[in-house]
C-alpha cells in the first residue's frame, strides 16, 4: 500500500482551508445579526441641535478675548526673560 504524501498534504490543506472560510462566514454572519440586535435594542441617539447663531458669536468673541489675553502673557513673559 503506498500513500502519496503530496496528495494528502493537498487533501488536509484543502480540508483546513474549507473549515477556516465557513468559519469566518459563520462570523461575519453573527457579527451582523449582532449588530441588528444591539440597533434594535440600543439606537444611536438623534445629534443635539446646533446652537443658535447669536450664541455662536457671542462664544467667538470670548475665544477671541481668550486668545488675546494668552498673547498678552506671553509677551510679558518674555520681556521678563
């Protein structure tokens, strides 16, 4: 009885290969089913509004005051300097 080892080798890498692919498509299947339950049960929440336009400026401003204020220290840090 002579076995040939190459055939045999192909016939297990072929067997391997098979198991790994239904595998990862058993996977990816759960995956998806898990995501549909988890939106079913756990919904994304709806963004916040956007806030008016009036306060947006009113908060570019105070970056603005911000902004010149960190310069000012800066500059007074490097007189000392």
């Amino acid at each position: 009885m002579e076995i040939n080892l190459v055939s045999e080798g192909l016939k297990f890498m072929v067997l391997g290969m098979l198991i790994v692919f239904i595998f990862l498509v058993i996977l990816v299947q759960i995956m998806k089913l898990q995501a549909k339950i988890i939106n079913k049960y756990f919904p994304e929440k709806a963004p916040e509004a956007a806030p008016s336009s009036a306060n947006a400026a009113q908060e570019a401003e105070q970056e603005a005051h911000h902004v010149a204020a960190i310069i000012a220290a800066v500059t007074e840090f490097r007189k000392q300097s």
